[in-house]
C-alpha cells in the first residue's frame, strides 16, 4: 500500500536546508543519509534499517551526522529526497528498498564525489554499492523447528507479493523441514501486500482453520504471530523479534540486522577505503540473526536448528543442496549438487511439498 | 460443521470495522454533509483507544476514548465545512491525511507493545452450545454495539420524528431552515456521531481485531466503508449486508487460496471482494428511482442560511 504521508519529509526538508547554510569547516562529521520505504514505527523492515542507523551513530559517536527520511513513495518522489539529501552535504547515502534503485542511479551518476548504499537491487556505478540480506537462510533453520514440531503436517505461510525472495523462503522453508518430516505440506496464501495487519490476521486465521499448526509469514506486522498465540500454534517471526505479540507461540525470529554492515560501510567511508561492493549477506556476516528460541521447544530440536544454522555458517550446508524436487517431482537440483546465486535471485517456482499454483 | 464457527467467527470480525465506520457515514450523509475523512477518523480512534488500552487496561473505557477522539476529529471536520463553509470534499480529504499523521505521531512510542485483546462474552451453557455459542454468545462487546447501533441507526433514520428532520435536512435544507429547523446544528450532530462511529471502528481494529498498534493500521478500511455507503444506495439494511459480504468474501477468498480446489490467480481471489460486493450491491439496487429516493440530494453542497 502507498502510503499518502510524508510527515517528517518537510520537517526534514528544513532541517537539512538549514544545517546546508552552515560553512563547511575541516574537522566536520561525516553526514550519513538514510531513506526509508515505510514508517520506522513499522516494527518491520524500515525499524530495522533505523536501528542500523541508531548503531551507526552509537558507534562513531559525532564523528559522523545521521539522518533520514521516512515512508518516500518509490519513483521520482525518492529522486527529489536524495537529491536534496546530497544537496545538503551527505557524503554517504543508503537507500533502503529496491524502488529506489532507479532514482539513486540517476542520482549517483550526478554527483560522482557521493558514496551510495543500495538495499535489494542489482544495479550497480563506481559510486553506488548494492546489499542484501539472505534471509532464506534463516528459513531453513526454522524449518528443521517446524519438522519436528508439526503434528498436522501443515504448515501456514502468510505471503505478501510473489517475487523470488518471497519464493526463496518459502522453497528454503519447505526443502528444510520435509528433510526432517517427508509429509509436510506447506500451504501458501498471498495477500498481495506487504503490510496489512488486518487481513494478514485474516490470512493466518484462515490457514489456521485449514490446520495448519505452524505458521510463518513474510509479511511485515505481527498480526500472524498474534493471531498464531490466540490460536494456540507456532508462529515465527519476521524481520524483527516478534516474541511480545506472542510469547508462547513465537519459536523464533528471522532478524535483519544491518548493524555491523553500516558500521562497515561507514568506517569504510571514514577511512577512505569505500568502494562500490555487492554484498549479499547472510547468517555467516550477521546480516541475517535468529533471535532467542522459545524455551518450550525440547531441547534436542533446537540443538538440531542450531546446527543447521551453524552449518550453512561453516559453508558445510546450503539451504538449496540438492536432491531437490520441483512440484511435478522432477529433480531440479541433483544430489550434491547447489543452486547458483543467479537461479536464487530469479526464483519463481515451488519445491515439492509446497500446495496451489504459483501465481501469475 | 465444528469448523464453520471459526470460520464465521473471522467473518463477523472483518466486518464489524466496516460497519461501525459505514453507519456514522451514512448518517453523515443523510444529513446532506459528505465527510471523507472517515479512514483518518479510523486511525485517530485505533491509536488513541489502544493508548488508553495500554495505559488504563479498560477495554470499555479505551473504545470510549477512540470514538472520542474520531468525534474530536469530526469536530475539526464540522468548524470548517459547517462553520467556515470549506469545501466537503477537499476538508474531508485533508482530515484522512491529517488523521494519518497524528496517530502515527501520538502512536510513536507504542509501536511493537502487546495488549490482550477484549474479553469476550462468556454465557455458561450458552456459549458452549456447538457452533452457534460461540458466534451468538461469545464474541466481544463491541461486535454486538456494532450490531444494536446499526439498528438503531435504520429505526432512528426512518421510524423516529428526528430521523425524518435529519433527512429533510439532508433532501432540502433551506426549506428545512425555512420552516424552522436549525441545520447547521443538527449537521453538527449527524457529523460528530459519524466521527463517534468511525473512532468505534477504528478502536475495534486496535483492541480486538489486532490487538496492537502499527501506523497506518486500517489499511484502507475508512474507503472501502464509504464506497459501501454509495453502493449500497444509503439504505442502512443494505450497507449492513454490504459491510457482512466483504467481510465474508475476503475471508473466502483466503480459505480458498488455501484448500487449492481451484487454481485461479491469488491477484484475482484478491480483488475479488471489492468487485463482487459492488456487483452485488450495484444489482440489488439497480432500480433509479429508489437511488433518487434514497440518495440525500443535498449531499456536499455547502448550506449558507440566507434572510
């Protein structure tokens, strides 16, 4: 959903023209720029990116100056914020969801002397570095969790629109638990957004009357993790610890975790030693973290989550190793065999196990 | 048939907002005054009804403030069309505007705090009576106000003397102030219990739908319940059933998608409910000269009390 406000950006847009009349002097603080899709009080995606932001200025106390913009529509919206934020003396500028890949081209063509952070994209200048996150490694841990702990055999996913990283995790999910349990069944139901606490709710409730006694969603409000607590099943969290919305329920949480990627990236730019980069990160650089697993899983299975995450850590494991079958039970990964970075990044088919049609 | 309560359950629940937040609307309308700031008005009451939740654990005392503050709002509305004769719709939609953001400012640092939900009716015997218990007995306060106000509404509309003053307000209101009726006050009191309402709704997503709290939590209910108002050509009967039937066809179209009989794109099973209670609501009420019966033929026409 496109959201109608702006509410800080005039503020913003104030404070950044009057901090710009300032003379520069020699010993002034690095300006660090940071956009964000949706609001930081979405206890999803741009939270954790301004967490990030928050360690970034913890770290390097008034060595550097943060700032940001929040819920910037994507598009020529988000072209005019950068502009305005390099026009004000930001020298290094994340930009924090893959609509924005085009404006901050554009940007970063202009003005050559201007470090820029692009989250989810793929495109790529002397002065415009890309990252991301490889949250379906997460997915495969909890998968070895719901393996064990499913007595229906049906796992619940809450989806939001059908891109491959949403296909990722549900394949990772589905290609980690059946390994565990053969006769899982992981049923999609896609709401066609990313935030809706309504009808995500709407969503679980129905996936739950449906029989699902785990649920994992890649939505981004709690309400599925709630919902999952008032009905008595598991839920995981995503992007953020869940674990208030449903303390009984949430077995874990698939967390971002930017922080030590910024504090990189702004030493780096610190130290002079910035460089354009594509960083895909995962469990192994703490881009991606399980938070706290619940205390009531029995032990031997969260010993076995742990190895798994362990293992994709240590490289020995990789979330799409084969034999993996597609739906119509062909082989699409023989044994021993991976898939490439390229086929993750293009993802748009269901392993076997997973129930409906793709859609499209 | 043990799953069909559950099943119900989320029905009456996906409509219940819809309907709380349609029926101040339709007052406000039959009144001959247009308020679009029913989605602000929503969020206005869900963030303030969810502080007062958190701050005081009184489920009744939190939805009494949401629909205060959704009647606060509408207070705002109601200075500058009634009083300062803005224009209706432009007011309308800088209230929603406005309405996003101050709940997400008064809501800042309550983003990601839990707050049990309602309680819900227990009746012993009655509640555990299969199925039927626990949808007739067992739902929480505010699901059975929405349904004693939406009666009350169609007999205060068409059985009571006001009722029939606020339409004629609403059908011509310089003769009604002709004859003596005082519009401008009684637009205020159709305006402010439409914002009353639409804090109702927006104080049930908060409390009870999804007991939290998360910026721009409505997610366009406030739109879909004034659309209901037109469609269902403001008869109150019919945005009940309208308000019931989008509830109804979201949540089968989810249940759908999930038993995978059969494979229809899940982008179509989502649109499906908005097209087909238009549908549906379009032909029930197809005949034109109950559309201009029923219409209020004031509606967003700015009254200035002229001699």
């Amino acid at each position: 959903m496109t959201k109608l406000t702006r509410r800080s950006f005039s503020a913003m847009t104030l404070a950044l023209g009057a901090s710009a009349a300032l003379p520069a002097r020699a010993a002034d603080p690095l300006k660090v720029g940071f956009i964000y899709v949706g609001p930081i009080g979405d206890h999803g995606w741009s939270y954790q990116h301004d967490q990030g932001r928050l360690a970034v200025e913890k770290a390097f106390g008034d060595k550097v100056e943060t700032s940001y913009v929040e819920s910037v529509p994507e598009g020529a919206d988000a072209e005019r914020v950068i502009t305005q934020m390099v026009r004000s003396g930001h020298k290094l500028i994340f930009t924090t969801s893959f609509g924005y890949m085009n404006p901050t081209l554009k940007v970063a063509k202009m003005f050559p002397d201007v470090m820029f952070e692009h989250a989810t994209g793929f495109m790529r200048e002397k002065n415009m570095s890309t990252y991301a996150a490889r949250f379906y490694e997460g997915r495969a841990v909890v998968g070895v969790l719901a393996g064990h702990m499913s007595k229906t055999n049906k796992v619940g996913y809450v989806a939001s629109v059908p891109i491959p990283e949403v296909f990722r995790g549900i394949n990772a999910f589905t290609v980690a638990a059946r390994r565990i349990n053969p006769a899982i069944e992981v049923t999609p139901i896609w709401i066609g957004e990313w935030y809706n606490p309504g009808k995500e709710a709407d969503a679980a409730k129905a996936l739950i009357d449906q029989g699902a006694d785990i649920l994992l969603q890649h939505t981004d409000s709690p309400a599925p993790v709630q919902t999952a607590a008032e009905r008595g099943i598991w839920a995981v969290g995503q992007a953020s610890d869940m674990e208030r919305f449903g303390p009984e329920a949430h077995m874990t949480a698939i967390v971002d975790h930017w922080d030590p990627y910024y504090i990189n990236r702004v030493q780096a730019a610190l130290d002079g030693t910035w460089e354009s980069t594509d960083t895909w990160g995962g469990l192994s650089t703490g881009m991606v973290n399980m938070s706290a697993f619940n205390k009531a899983l029995p032990e031997n299975v969260v010993a076995e989550a742990k190895a798994m995450e362990e293992a994709i850590i240590a490289g020995t494991s990789h979330p799409f190793m084969g034999p993996i079958k597609n739906q119509a039970g062909e082989v699409v990964v023989a044994e021993g065999a991976t898939l490439s970075d390229g086929d993750l990044l293009g993802m748009n088919w269901y392993v076997e196990g997973v129930n409906g049609k793709v859609p499209g | 048939m043990e799953s069909l309560a559950p099943i119900v359950l989320s029905v009456i629940a996906a409509a219940t907002p819809l309907l709380f937040a349609a029926m101040g609307e339709l007052v406000v309308e039959k009144s001959g005054v247009l308020n679009l700031g029913v989605e602000g008005m929503m969020l206005g009451g869900a963030v303030v009804a969810f502080i007062v939740g958190v701050e005081t654990g009184n489920g009744m005392l939190a939805a009494a403030a949401g629909a205060a503050m959704g009647m606060a709002l509408a207070f705002l509305f109601a200075i500058m069309v009634l009083g300062l004769l803005a224009n209706q719709v432009a007011t309308g939609l800088a209230l929603t505007l406005f309405g996003i953001g101050l709940s997400a400012l008064l809501g800042r640092g309550y983003v990601g705090t839990p707050l049990p939900a309602l309680p819900k009716l227990y009746v012993p015997g009655l509640t555990d009576i299969p199925v039927l218990g626990p949808i007739f007995f067992g739902q929480d306060g505010l699901v059975y106000l929405s349904i004693v106000l939406s009666g009350a509404v169609a007999w205060f509309l068409y059985r009571s003397r006001a009722g029939l003053i606020l339409r004629s307000v609403g059908e011509n209101p310089s003769a009604a102030h002709a004859i003596g009726y005082p519009v401008i006050r009684i637009r205020l009191l159709a305006v402010l219990f439409g914002g009353a309402m639409a804090g109702l709704g927006g104080a049930f997503l908060s409390l009870s739908y999804t007991p939290m709290w998360a910026e721009a939590m409505t997610a366009g209910r406030g739109w879909i319940a004034l659309a209901l108002v037109v469609f269902a050509t403001w008869q109150p009967g019919k945005v009940l059933l309208g308000a019931y039937l989008f509830g109804g066809l979201t949540l089968a179209q989810l249940h759908l998608q999930s038993m995978g009989i059969i494979h229809i794109p899940s982008q179509f099973l989502n649109m499906t409910p908005y097209l087909a209670t238009i549908v549906v609501l379009v032909v029930i009420s197809r005949d034109a000269a109950r559309i201009r019966l029923n219409a209020p033929a004031s509606i967003g026409k700015v009254f200035h009390p002229d001699g």
